[in-house]
C-alpha cells in the first residue's frame, strides 16, 4: 500500500506543468525511498528524471514497490482541483487499479476527494551513468528562462559556449541573430579564491607550528621543505607522531576540477608520508566523493547566492534545440537556481533541487550546422 502526504499539492501541480508538453504518459516509481519517475519524449531526444525524497513527505508509506502509469494530462486535470496551500495525500493499493487524491484545506473543514484509474505502461528505466562534465554553470533560474524564451523568438537553435570569458548562448535566425554572454559574477569568484586560500593557509598551518617547536632560525614554510629529510628522520624516531609533511601541496588548486587529479599524483609521489597524508586527506579535501560534497557544501551555503557560478576543465561548444530548453525551463517555478553541466558530444543535464528531492533534463546537442 502507498500512502504519501504533501504538506502542499503546489509541489506536484508545478512538477507535472513543467513535465506534461515532454511527456504523455509515464510510470511513478514508488517504493520506500520515495517516489521517482523517468521519461522519454516521444522522440528520444530527451529525457526526464524526477525525484521525490521520502523525508521530504509530511507522512510516507509504501510496502513494496508499486509502478503507478498514470496520463500527465489527465492527472494534471485532477490536480487543478486542488488549491496550491491544500494538504495533499496520495493513496494507492498493492493491485494499483486506482490512484486516490485527497485534498484537505488548511483554513477550513474542507476536504475534496478524487479518483484517478491507473494504466498498464510498458516502459524500461534507463540506467543514467554517472558522468564527470567538463564545465558546470549554475545561474539563476529566471535568468536561463528569459534567456532561451528570448532566443527562440530568434530562431530553432541555440549554441552555448562555456569558456574563461563566460557563458555565451548565440541563436542565428533567419531575420536576426542574439548573442548573450554571462560572466561569472565578481561575488563568486571572490569566494573561489578565498576558499582556497583558506585550503592553503589550513595546510600550512601545521608544519609551520611544529617547525618552530624544532627549531626558531627560520620558521615557515621554507624551512619545511629545507628540513624534509630531518622530519622524516623525527617521524621515524618518534613513530610518526606530530608530524605532517606539507611538501608540495601549495601548488594544489589551479582548476575547479584540477585538485583531484593533483591529489592523487601527490599521494603516489609522497607513500613515505602515507599515515600523514591520509589524516590530511580524511578531513574533506580528496578524490571524487569529496568533490560531489564539495558542490553540495557550495550549494547548501549559496541558496541566497543570485549570480554566476562557473567550473570549468576544458572549454565546451554545443548546440541545442531551444523548444526543449524552453520546455525545461518551466521548472523555474521548483527552484530559484538551475546547474548547467556539460561535456562535448555529451547530452546536457539541466537540474533543479529543491527540499523535497529534483528534477533533472537529459537533451542530446544537435549534429552539424542545422
């Protein structure tokens, strides 16, 4: 049985207007981490993925995993029944002939009842593999909304550029062309280069203070790396203890991708430092996991944060269809930012987050000149 509880139906009224022109009919996938759906255009040109947390449900229940085919047109006429601020709770049984709807009015005894019959759909679930972009762009979700609604007053394409200048969207239409270029905002680039500093300043902080337990000539970090071959002498004469080798980490961090790659150069260059070296990287800074927490961590601290954020490895070309993007672009309703991420021949992931899980679009670039 399925139970689900939002404590407003807004959530899914404005997730299946942001779904409904890309897909028909599509399967819900519950079980009880939540409830998700995936979906193709008819085309197979793009491709949608959303997700609902189960935490993120007022109450949340659901026995064994339940498929719910339901028509997004018909559902989304159903949920126009419903005021944005009513309580709204999804039942469904183990045979899941019917989907049930309930809406309950916070300001008064009011509670609306529907019953939506449910479809048998034969659709296979794509696994998405998980895929290191060469540049990531997040910006205001309004903002990405002008722009693509803009140029495809212009024309049917629309080819985006990623580089050191910007972001540049560029649609050439038989009557006018537009051309559009986003800098990274001066806020956001301010607090890549503090960030970073503060890695450094964090990294040298202690071989500089055991330096001057040793000795008060110099102290430093030239006399850490003067004093390499004596440290490693007192490492082995005191097991290791209280003492760590900065060596060459201040040249870590030129690229916003860079820093893992260096990371494990380091670690092979330095296996004499192994036990010192893994206390360092333990506390946040490594490898590919630390990098997906680090952009959440960015994330979590940049809800308020309206500019441009860009990370880029390598400068990226591609063109796409703007009616798409246009479609996508309707979840700007779900989230105040939008994270572009993209690689060369590679689909485009638009995403959106919110409190109660995402919703992320899959479009492949367009081949040739049209």
């Amino acid at each position: 049985m399925l139970e689900a509880k939002l404590s407003e139906a807004a959530l899914l009224k404005r997730l299946l207007d942001a779904v409904k022109e890309l897909v028909s009919d599509a399967n819900f996938e519950c079980n009880e981490e939540g409830i998700t759906l995936q979906a193709m255009d008819n085309s197979h040109v793009a491709l949608v993925a959303v997700k609902l947390e189960a935490s993120g449900f007022k109450r949340y229940r659901c026995d064994r995993s339940i498929p719910l085919g339901v028509n997004l047109g018909s559902l989304t006429k159903v949920l126009k029944c419903a005021k944005d601020d009513d309580i709204l709770t999804l039942k469904a049984g183990d045979d899941a002939d019917i989907l049930s709807l309930t809406y309950e009015a916070k300001n008064s005894d009011r509670i609306a009842e529907y019953e939506m019959k449910l479809m048998d759909i034969d659709a296979d679930t794509l696994g998405i593999p998980d895929t290191e972009y060469d540049a990531s762009v997040t910006m205001p979700s309004a903002e990405f909304s002008r722009i693509v609604r803009d140029l495809s007053l212009l024309g049917e394409s629309v080819r985006i550029e990623v580089s050191k200048e910007g972001i540049r969207f560029v649609s050439d239409g038989e009557a006018a062309n537009g051309n559009i270029l986003l800098k990274q905002s001066a806020e956001a680039s301010k607090k890549g280069s503090s960030s970073k500093r503060k890695d450094d300043d964090d990294e040298e902080d202690e071989p500089e203070e055991e330096e001057g337990a040793d000795s008060d000539d110099d102290g430093g970090k030239k006399k850490v790396k003067k004093e390499k071959v004596k440290k490693e002498k007192v490492k082995k004469e005191d097991n290791g203890e209280d003492v760590e080798m900065n060596g060459d980490d201040e040249e870590e961090g030129e690229g916003e991708f860079k820093p893992t790659k260096e990371d494990d150069d380091e670690q092979e260059d330095d296996d004499d430092e192994g036990s010192s070296k893994k206390r360092k990287r333990s506390s946040g800074k490594s490898s590919k996991p630390a990098k997906k927490a680090k952009k959440q961590d960015e994330d979590d601290e940049d809800d308020d944060f309206e500019g441009v954020r860009i990370e880029m490895n390598q400068a990226v070309t591609l063109t796409f269809s703007l009616k798409y993007l246009v479609n996508f672009s309707k979840s700007a309703s779900l989230s105040k930012k939008v994270q572009l991420m993209m690689s060369n021949d590679v689909p485009l992931l638009v995403s959106y987050s919110f409190n109660q899980g995402h919703i992320r679009y899959y479009l492949a670039p367009k081949i040739g000149d049209d």
